[in-house]
C-alpha cells in the first residue's frame, strides 16, 4: 500500500501494527523510525476535514521538537498522507519503540515486578519526573493535552517517557487563533471541571485541566498505584474494597488521603501518605483538596507541571543521591523517613 505526503511517497505495510477505535497504524518500509495512522473511513467521513486541518496546524508548529537529549519524547505528526486520488487518509509519526504503557508501571507490586524485576521507588520517581518534564515542556509551547491517558503514555525501563496519539491533542493555530479541540478523555483521569460537561466533545481542556490529571498520574507512580479517589468502605472487608465511582468522587472533591469521608477510608493496601516527603505532599494537597462547591477557586491552586518538575528534581537526580535512601533489602525510598516504608508494608 502506497501513500503520498509532502516529503515523498511512502510504502505501507499490508497488515497493521495495532488497530484502535479511530484509525490502524502501519509500518512505514521505506522511512525508518516513522509509521502511518490511517484513520478508519468512517472518522474520515465525520471529521477528515477538521482533522487534515489540525495536522497540518501541528506540522507547522516549529517550537516543538520530538527528540531532546536523544529521547523521544512526543510522538509528533512529521507529514500528512493521501491516497492515489490526493484524499487525505492520516499522517505519519516517529515510531515508538518500547512496547510498555505507563499503567502496567503504576499497577501493583506483584505484576508490576513480572515486567520489570529491577523496578524500585527510584524509577517511580524518575517516570514522574519525566512525565511533568514533557507536559511542561507542551504547555510551555502552547499545547494542551487533554486526554491524558494511560493508554497515550509509553515508557522504557530506563524511566524514560513518550506521549503517543498527539492527533487528540488541543491545538491552536498561532496564525488564524482556530482553535482544535481534544474531544476525547477517560473519565477517571478528567478533572472535575471536565467532568461537570456532559459531553466530553464539548469539554474546555486547559493546561490546568491536564495538571489535575498529571496529578494523578504522579499519585499513582508514587504511591504503589493508590489513586488519590479511590476508597475502602468502613466496615467492610478488604475483598468488597472499592467505593470508586471516579466521577463522582472527583466531582465532589471525595478523595480519603485529603479529607474525611462519612463511610469511606484510605484502602488498607495503600501505603501511608507521610511516605512522601512533605513537599511533595504539599503539592498533592494543592490540587486535591477541594470540594464541589469550591471546584473553580480551586484551579488556580493546582501545582503546575512545571512546579512538578521542579519539585521532583532533586528525587530523579542519578544514585548516589541524598534525597535517596536504600534499605537492606534494595528498596529505594525517600530520605526524610528514618526506616523503609516498604519493608514494613510489604512484611505486613
């Protein structure tokens, strides 16, 4: 299969990599280290004018570079392709090599080490470190996220971190000020302000908005994949935990690590909070301490990407680290504890 862009034309494989809701991603022959998206013919029917448009505005975005420091970082679209009749059909992008997506790093212990039996609090760490690197890095070059995914988001076992499916972004062409919404999200990562629309489409994602969801990636990565929403209920064993209905609890500002809950309590199996040092908490504290009634003060509150990375430095920095201890056992945590919450946690 054969498709044409501005830098030439482009040989496609006949069977795709992946297949996904929109579009299916092949491999490019003749163009090493890029695949093409073609969109499925249905999406090019509702949205292949809007979409061809929002490409062509992210190509033109100059100031945004894919690789830094020799990583890739944001799977940027490089050219827009067409078919033998010159219909647009998709685009193509860098490829992303590693095959790991950032929930099988923030989900538990036990599967967790299946994939990666060195993995320790300091890749944690660096995962978020490098996650608020490149959402500050996006925002910082006037691009919002939006669907801020766990899907979207591919990692290495070096700590290193890439965004995938760029076409969903927000964007805003620099030129004209035409604006191209993201009008996708999944509801547990959205912000209360996103949850409160009653269709994602018609949604305002904002920088802000993209904080709050970062947040919650970080909580997670530091936090042995507890989410700052989910809750155990009292009285209740820990087999029938989870009171975790996301958009309610996020709408109403329920999270139990912040707040006390009629009825609700930190799950057991979550580690304490005080296991982060206190800047880090205070930061967490910044953006989900809220309550339904306070949602729109709130969001000048929320620590920022940048903010992020500033205070998640001098933890990502390499070993030997001070801010770093090591237990007996090589388990990594932060040096503000005198004793290894995780010996403790994983003994009881």
């Amino acid at each position: 299969m054969i498709c044409k862009g501005r830098k030439g034309r482009y040989q496609l494989s006949t069977t795709p990599l992946g297949n996904g809701g929109e579009g299916a991603v092949y491999e490019i022959s003749n163009c090493k280290g890029s695949v093409a998206k073609l969109y499925h013919p249905q999406k090019l029917q509702s949205s292949g004018v809007q979409l061809e448009k929002k490409l062509k505005t992210m190509i033109s975005h100059v100031q945004i570079n894919p690789v830094v420091d020799g990583f890739l970082k944001v799977a940027w679209p490089q050219d827009i392709l067409y078919d033998d009749n010159n219909r647009f059909v998709g685009f193509v992008m860098p490829k992303v090599d590693s095959g790991l997506k950032i929930y099988q790093i923030e989900q538990d212990e036990k599967h967790r080490l299946k994939l990666f039996p060195n993995y320790t609090w300091k890749y944690a760490v660096q995962y978020a470190y490098n996650l608020s690197w490149v959402v500050c890095y996006l925002h910082l070059n006037g691009v919002v996220i939006g669907d801020l995914n766990m899907n979207n988001i591919v990692v290495d076992r070096q700590g290193h971190v890439t965004l995938i499916d760029c076409d969903s972004f927000d964007i805003k062409n620099l030129q004209t000020g035409e604006r191209f919404k993201c009008e996708v999200g999944m509801e547990e990562l959205l912000a209360p302000e996103i949850q409160g629309a009653v269709v994602v489409a018609n949604a305002d994602f904002t920088a802000a908005s993209d904080d709050f969801s970062l947040a919650i990636h970080i909580f997670r990565l530091l936090m042995m994949n507890a989410d700052p929403f989910c809750a155990a209920l009292v009285g209740k064993s820990v087999d029938s935990t989870t009171a975790f209905n996301t958009n309610r609890n996020i709408m109403n500002g329920e999270s139990p690590f912040f707040r006390n809950i009629a009825g609700r309590k930190i799950p057991p199996w979550a580690p304490p909070l005080n296991m982060l040092p206190p800047e880090i908490v205070t930061a967490f504290k910044n953006t989900f301490s809220y309550r339904q009634i306070t949602i729109r003060q709130s969001i000048s509150k929320r620590t920022t990407a940048e903010q992020w990375n500033q205070i998640l430095l001098k933890y990502a920095m390499p070993e030997p680290n001070p801010n770093l201890k090591t237990c007996r056992k090589h388990h990594v945590f932060a040096a503000h504890q005198n004793l290894c919450p995780f010996c403790k946690m994983f003994s009881s």
